[in-house]
C-alpha cells in the first residue's frame, strides 16, 4: 500500500489526517516540524507526502525545495502536495514551480474530499 | 577743483540701480531675519552698495583727485565685502568660531592693515595722478593686496564647497548651491576685471563689475530666505518697483520746466502708492499661498497615515482569516466524518445536530473567505482566475444548487431564458458563482412568499443579470447605502433574518473589481426587489 508523510504541525489536524488515511488502507507516518520531517525523509522513501506551509521552524517550501533538489534524497522522486491554510496567488504559484503536484486549502475540503483527491493522483503510480 | 559730473548715460543709471537694489536688500535682509549670518550678509551688502556708488563715481569724475579717492574706496570696500563674507559663512554654516578664532582674527588684522595702508599710503592705491583719470596708479604693495583677495575669496569658496559636499540635508544643499553660484560667479569675474586685469592696464571691462555684482544680492537673499519662493517674488515686486521708482526720480530730476516737474513728481508719488499697495497684496498672497501649501502638505501626510493604517488592518485581517481557517479544518474534518459515520452509525437526532455543525462551520469559512476577498481586494492583491466564461451555465449552475432550499420555503425559483444569445465575458467563474449564489440565497432570505427569477440580457457593452424577488423589497432612502459596508435594509433584520451584511458589499467588491456594477431596484417596501450586476463583454 502506498506510504504517505503528513507534515503538519497542528497535531488535531494531523490525527483526523492520521485516522483517516489509515482507515483507507494507506500507511501513514506524521512529522510536526521541519526536524522531524527531514530526520524522516532520510530514513525512508515515500510515495506522497502531504506538506503544510506554515511549519513553526520552517516553511514548508524550504523542505518542498529540499525534497525535491537535493541529489542526496531519497525522497526526490515522491509527489508532493501542499495541503495548508495559507493561501495568497504567489504561495501556490511558487510551490507548483518548485515542482509541487497539487496545492490544497485544508479548510476547503473534507478529509473525504482530500483522500479522493489523493488516491486520483497516485493512480497513475498504483497501474 | 570740479565737483564729481555724474552724467546721465544709461550705464550710470544702471549702476545707480544696482547699487539701490543692493542697499534695498540689504536693510530688507537686517529688517527680515536677526540671524547673525544674516547681519554679516547685509554687512557686505552694503559693502557691495558703497562699492558700486564708488565705482559711479571713479567712471564718472574729470578730477583726478575724486578718482583717486574713489579707487581707494573701491577697494576698501571690495575688501570688505570678502570679509564680511567670510565672517557670514563662519556663521551660516555653524562653524566653530572658536576654533578658528586665529583664522579669523588673522583675516581681520589683515583687512585692518590693507584698509590702512590704503587710507594712509600710497603703497596699494597711489594718489599721484597716473597719466589719465580714469586710470588708477597702482602702489607697489598692490599685488598683495591682490592676492590676499584672491585667497580670502577662495578661503570663502573652500568653506560653501566642503560644506555643500558633505551636508545630508538636501534643503541645505541646495541653499548652498545657490550661494555658490550666485556668489562665487559675480567674485570671480569682480576679481578678474576689478583687481587683476586692471593692474595689467586692462580697463575695458572696468564697468561690467556692478551690473555682475547685482546678482550676487539676488540669490544670497535667495538662497538663505526658508522658503525660497515665498521671499522671491516679494523680493522681485520689490526691486521691480524701486527700479520704477528710480527711472522716474531721475526723470524728475531731469525735469527741465516748473510744469514738467510736478506733473513727474505727481507720478512718482503715484508709482510709490501702487508699487507699495503691490508688494503688500503680493505678500498677502504669498502667505495665503503658503498657508495652503502647508494644510495641503498636512492632508497629504494625514492621507498616508490613513492609508497605512488601513493596509495595516487589511494585514491583520489576512493574517486572522487565516488563522481562522486551522480550526475551522478540524471541526470540518470531524463534523464531516461524524457525518459519514467513521465511528459507528448516529441516531437520526445526532445526525442532524451534526449537520447543523458542519453547515455552520461552513457559513463561517465562507464569511472568512467573503472578508479575505475583500481585504485582498482593498490592497489590490485579488487574486481572480479570469477566463472567458458563460454567465448563463454559471447561473443554472447556481439555480439547480439552490432548488431546493427554495422549494423548501415554498418559493419558485426560475431562468427566464434569453432569446438571444450572449456574449461571453472574462470573469472569475467561482467568484462569479458565489456572487449570484449570494443573491439568490439573499432573496431566499427575504421573501416569505411568491418566487424569485433570474434573467440575463445583453445591455450595450455589459452582460447584465437580474435576480427578482417578490419579496419585502427595500425602501428607496436605504437603496444607496446598501452595497456599503455592514449595511442593511433597515427592519429587514428585526423582521425575519439575520446576516451580517457583508455579503452585499463583497459582491459589489467582486463584481467591481471585474470592472463590473452592481445596483438594486424596488418600488418599496414589500414591493419585492430586483438585483442587478453587469459584467464587460469581451471586445
């Protein structure tokens, strides 16, 4: 099943993500800061990651920009989604250039609506 | 001996103008500011004005003996004025007297000694008549005395310059600047035709010195009044009319009959009344002016105050709406998987309290959204998604959501189709939807029976759609204030709904920030209402 990273630092949010990811079958890690987001993206590869941008050591474009530069990672391949409350034209235009595949407004959607959206994008990988 | 001839060519007058302005000036200059660089100011000022009656005189006397003294004069006062130069930019630009009290107590005793030597000997300036009176005989001493002009001017220079180049204060820079030009060019041509050339018997230009020197007055006062153009032009009213009144006094002392010269007196009287009436009303109307100048200055700085402490409540109402949003994601989440039963089926009560929840969660996300769209609006960072869209797929869109919330009130809700076929329009296509949802749910709101249509026609450049109710209506006096900020129909609230308003004013935030317009028509209260808004067809 696909492994996915949840970086949120909103720990009630990252447990319904949590719950709910589980629950449809995917397995589920969650970091709540850029320290423990990057010790886990050194430890392992992921198939997506869900990046929130308002982290409170880093923001979250730093670690979009690592995962997906840095020739040392492991990581360098794995989608990323920007799934976060802050949501000005220049924030998502910046994370899609970075090489983001979706960019998410939390409030927007139901974690329903977000797990639809996610298993849309990974199909393509899953076939 | 024959008394000095002062003939009446017009050179003469010129100089004898010159000299007035400078005179003029100066006691201007003593009555206006009691600065002491002032005072030094006047000083050479006056220095300048007895060096140009001098000159009047040395240009115009067949005496050898007034020629003489006229050229010692001319270059006692000449010296003069360089020291109370001196002395005026010692004090205008602040600097340490003190600490160079040898300086200038050595640029005193100089101009001590040179002003003796050319009172009491002939060692600078000779009386021995030279060969023509308009000559001078220069005393062996006078090359110092020449050089020791050329370093005070210089020394005078050095100060304006070091000054000029090292001052912030761009006010003060350019004073400098214009004591620089309006100075240094009539010294240096002075020095040039006055002290050096004439010493090589070069003479020819001897008389150019006053009219050059003029200048100097004009832009010292200039460059030291505050405010430069208040001081300008009652400066140039001024010496406009003292050189009226000058020409005509000569004209009167000219006068050849009895008749002539009271009827030229009678003029100049005249001239004086109006040339002081002139400079009083120019002074009253520059005062005026700058009083203007000064409250417009002040609603300019009180506007950009005001601006940034709107673009401040605009950032803090950014930064709240999206702090809003985190909690609002986890009653969302919750609420929503309560919904879907992810911990076990509900009771039907529980079930509907929970929709009531999520229902609310989402009217708040939605007001915060409405508030972050007109904030980002306000500051001009909209953020719209403008395609080429169909306002009339939007809006059937829009009526097929809102069906059944109609019905559930028992009112109608239809499109009254076009016939003809419309044209496109570049529009945020969401934003656009929320707009018409907003008014269809408003008329929902407001009307207790009957329905509501919605339209769409073509109207010159415009797409225009109409939501019609049959509903309360609005009254005429409250038509105007209803797209403003937290306005609503007066009543409409205690009657029926509530609401915060803001809805209205973010769809005219919307809808004119596509360039578009947004109105209300009613006949009255209870008379229903129909809302308009027209967006630009696409050329």
């Amino acid at each position: 099943m696909a492994k996915i990273l949840i970086i949120e630092d909103d720990l009630m949010i990252s447990g319904i993500y949590t719950s709910k990811f589980k629950k449809e079958g995917f397995e589920v890690e969650s970091a709540k800061d850029g320290k423990e987001a990057y010790g886990k993206l050194e430890e392992k590869e992921f198939d997506l990651i869900l990046l929130d941008k308002a982290l409170p050591d880093v923001d979250g474009i730093e670690i979009l920009k690592n995962i997906k530069t840095n020739p040392k990672s492991k990581n360098n391949q794995t989608i990323v989604v920007v799934l976060t409350n802050v949501s000005e034209k220049n924030d998502v235009e910046d994370a899609k250039n970075l090489g983001a595949t979706d960019y998410l407004v939390k409030a927007y959607f139901t974690p329903t609506e977000i797990v639809g959206k996610i298993k849309d994008i990974l199909k393509p990988n899953i076939y | 001996m024959t008394l000095p001839i002062i003939n009446t060519s017009i050179a003469n007058v010129l100089i004898a103008i010159s000299g007035l302005t400078s005179l003029v000036l100066s006691t201007v200059m003593i009555l206006r500011s009691r600065a002491l660089s002032s005072v030094f100011l006047a000083l050479s000022n006056y220095g300048l004005a007895l060096w140009i009656f001098s000159e009047l005189v040395f240009l115009n006397t067949k005496d050898i003996f007034y020629a003489a003294i006229a050229a010692k004069s001319l270059h006692i006062t000449g010296a003069f004025i360089l020291t109370a130069l001196i002395f005026f930019a010692y004090t205008f630009l602040k600097m340490d007297l003190r600490r160079n009290k040898i300086l200038l107590f050595l640029i005193i005793a100089l101009f001590v000694s040179a002003v003796s030597f050319i009172i009491f000997t002939d060692k600078i300036i000779s009386t021995t008549p030279p060969s023509d009176s308009h000559y001078i005989n220069y005393g062996p001493f006078y090359p110092l005395y020449a050089l020791y002009m050329i370093v005070i001017a210089f020394l005078f220079f050095y100060c304006l310059i070091k000054k000029s180049l090292k001052t912030e204060d761009i006010t003060e820079k350019r004073q400098l600047i214009y004591i620089e030009i309006g100075i240094m060019t009539p010294i240096f041509i002075g020095l040039t035709l006055n002290i050096v050339l004439p010493y090589f018997n070069y003479f020819a230009y001897y008389w150019l010195g006053p009219f050059l020197a003029v200048i100097y007055p004009v832009f010292a006062y200039y460059a030291i009044s505050k405010h430069h153009l208040f001081n300008i032009e009652v400066i140039s009213t001024e010496l406009f009319s003292a050189l009226m009144i000058i020409i005509i006094l000569i004209d009167v002392l000219l006068a050849g009959t009895k008749t002539e010269f009271i009827l030229k007196s009678g003029l100049l009287i005249g001239i004086a009344v109006i040339s002081l009436l002139l400079i009083r009303s120019v002074f009253r109307e520059i005062l005026a002016r700058e009083k203007i100048a000064k409250i417009s200055e002040d609603l300019k700085a009180a506007n950009v105050k005001l601006k940034e402490i709107n673009e401040a409540k605009s950032e803090f109402v950014s930064l709240v709406s999206h702090q809003f949003r985190t909690p609002l994601t986890s009653i969302k989440g919750l609420t929503s998987m309560l919904m879907e039963d992810f911990w076990g089926p509900l009771t039907g009560d529980q079930k509907k309290s929970i929709t009531q929840i999520y229902s609310s969660e989402e009217r708040l996300l939605a007001l915060i959204e409405n508030l972050l769209d007109i904030t980002r609006i306000e500051a001009g960072r909209e953020e719209f998604d403008l395609r080429p869209i169909n306002i009339l797929e939007v809006a059937q869109g829009v009526i097929q959501e809102l069906a059944s919330q109609a019905g559930e009130k028992g009112l109608h809700l239809r499109l009254i189709e076009s016939k003809e076929l419309l044209p496109l329009v570049k529009a945020d296509s969401l934003k656009i939807r929320q707009v018409i949802q907003n008014l269809i749910e408003n008329a929902i709101k407001y009307t207790p029976q009957g329905g509501i249509s919605v339209s769409l026609k073509r109207e010159a450049n415009y797409v225009v759609l109409a939501v019609a109710d049959t509903g309360l209506g609005i009254a005429k006096s409250q038509q105007p204030f209803l797209f403003e900020k937290f306005e609503r129909g007066k009543g409409a609230a205690s009657r029926y709904v509530g609401g915060t308003g803001l809805g209205l004013y973010w769809a005219a935030k919307i809808i004119g920030a596509h360039k578009g317009k947004i109105w209300v028509e009613s006949e009255g209260e209870n008379k229903g209402s129909t809302f308009f808004f027209s967006l630009p067809v696409i050329e």
